[in-house]
C-alpha cells in the first residue's frame, strides 16, 4: 500500500461490504472494482490483489462484522440450530428439523471451507484484479437471470415440488420440532444431495464477482426452493463462512499488516455492521414476493460498463 486508508475509504468500504456481502451482487467483485473506478490514491490505498495487503487485513474486520450482523439478526434460528446441533450428538440421531438443519448447514459448508483454504490466495492474486472482476460481475448477472429462467420454465411445466410431495427426495422429521420455522421445516426436509449442490455453489464466490448469496440462491431455485426459503437457506449458510473467513486472518489485524489502520478498521466494520444487518432485514422481506431479476440486470450492467471504462482508460 502506498498510501494510508483513510477513514472516508474505510467508511465508505464498511458500508459497501455489508450491503454487497448480502445482496446477490458480490462483496469481493465490488472492492476490487470502487478503487479501481475511482482511481487516484483509492486505487493505490485498496489494492486487494497484492499478496501482503493492508487492505486485505481491513476487509477481515468487516467480514467478522458482517457475520456479526447475521448472528445478531438470526440470533433465535442459531440458538434453536445449535440446540439442535447439540441434542443430535448427545442422542446420536437426526430426528427433528433444528437437528437436520443443523448438520445441512455443516456438509453444505465442507466444500467452500476446503477450497478456500487450498485456493483463496490464489484467487485473489491472480484473479482480484479490476478487469477480471468486472467479467465476472458480468456472469454472475447472467447466472441470476438464468437461475429465474430455469425456475419459471419449471413452474410453466408442473407446479414446485415441496418436500412433502412424493418423490421430492427429502427427509421424514420427527417429532420435536415445533419450535422450528415453516421455512426451516421445509430446508430441514430437502435432501443431502440438494444441501450439498447449494453448499457447492458458494466455492463460485471465491472469484472476485460472483456473489456468494446469489450463487447460493440460485442453486436452491434450481432445486426447487422458492426465493424465500433459497433467502433463507443462502443467509444462514453465509454466516459460519463469513465468520471463519475472518477469524481466521484475524491475527493479521494485530501484526504488521494492522498497523496504523485500527481506527479505520473500528469505523469501517460499525458501518458493516449497521448497513449488513439493515441489508438482511430488507432481503429478508424482498424475497418474500420478489425475485432476483434486478440484481441480474445490475451486475450485467455495471459489470459491462466496468469493463469498458476499465479498458479506455
């Protein structure tokens, strides 16, 4: 870093990682692509491609305030998935949709957990470059748009299959759950190979771009899920990723790439917080009658446009 993060960009980077964290526009796609709009010492001060960035070590404090957020805005659904966590190793059983739900939760994150460790960095170095990341928010408009092409032909076809229907190849829950949710029910119900499919997808999330929320949300309307419930499903699996993506690299704050920028750090993450947990209580409504058509038409758009400014410059 050439310059010093200042705590207008630490604010305003805050701000726009809650949003685009939750918001099916891809939060990494984003951060390499504002500094490199802008320009000037934005460009030099949040370069997340140099393989020891301060920046880098910035944007783990957001990450952990995001998730924070989550838990926050979720708190009574993670109380009742780690009770149900709990219950299932102490009576070795799956019986209940909490006890499901908690296990889904766990296989879905296997795949981008092992992948993140094995090729994040490299990722991010080769790939976490403006022009890459202006392509790639281009294709992850596209995989929206075609994700709601595909449910709509589907629906045009026969009407969504649900768990409880014969032949949806979800799993027969138990008694015990009342305290479960009519989504849960319905999430802790699907089978293990759509769990795993949607847990999969977020490994696309790893190109800077492509939207870890939208990925996910797309594979589980290839499934069969509806928007509320492939909401849903994307936010709670969002949670222990984002949370170990930052606690992981959280010593990095405390060494040599933190120092200097603790104050900005501070800032920028209570803008995360405030904005992600605002982000997830509109999304949560959104979807509830709404679809991810406009977020497809904006990152095919910005994305576009981002490469042509990027390649006249």
């Amino acid at each position: 870093m050439s310059g010093h993060l200042s705590y207008a960009e630490a604010l305003v980077v805050g701000a726009l990682q809650g949003v685009t964290e939750l918001f099916p526009v891809s939060s990494l796609g984003h951060s390499v692509l504002l500094p490199a709009l802008v320009g000037g010492s934005w460009a030099d001060d949040l370069n997340v491609s140099t393989p020891e960035s301060p920046y880098l070590a910035f944007i783990v404090g957001l990450h952990v305030a995001t998730a924070l957020a989550l838990m926050l805005f979720f708190w009574r659904d993670w109380l009742r998935i780690i009770t149900g966590f709990v219950t299932s190793i102490r009576h070795r059983r799956i019986a209940t949709a909490d006890e499901r739900l908690a296990w889904m939760i766990i296989i879905a994150t296997i795949p981008v957990g092992v992948t993140g460790l094995l090729l994040e960095h490299t990722f991010r170095t080769v790939l976490g470059r403006p022009m890459p990341a202006a392509v790639f928010l281009a294709l992850n408009g596209v995989i929206l748009y075609g994700a709601e092409r595909l449910r709509r032909r589907a629906l045009a076809i026969r009407p969504a299959t649900t768990p409880d229907m014969p032949g949806a190849g979800g799993a027969t829950l138990g008694s015990g759950d009342q305290g479960a949710t009519g989504s849960d029910r319905r999430l802790a119900a699907r089978s293990w190979r759509d769990t795993t499919l949607i847990g999969t997808a977020q490994v696309l999330a790893l190109l800077p771009g492509i939207s870890r929320s939208g990925a996910t949300m797309a594979a589980g309307l290839f499934r069969g899920l509806d928007h509320d419930d492939a909401a849903r499903f994307s936010f709670l699996l969002a949670t222990p990723v984002i949370l170990a993506a930052g606690v992981l690299k959280l010593p990095d704050l405390f060494g040599p790439l933190g120092d200097g920028i603790h104050g900005q750090v501070l800032a920028g993450s209570a803008a995360s917080f405030v904005c992600a947990y605002l982000a997830v209580r509109f999304l949560t409504r959104y979807f509830q009658t709404r679809t991810l058509i406009p977020f497809a038409v904006y990152c095919a758009a910005a994305g576009v446009a981002s490469f042509a400014w990027l390649a006249t410059r």
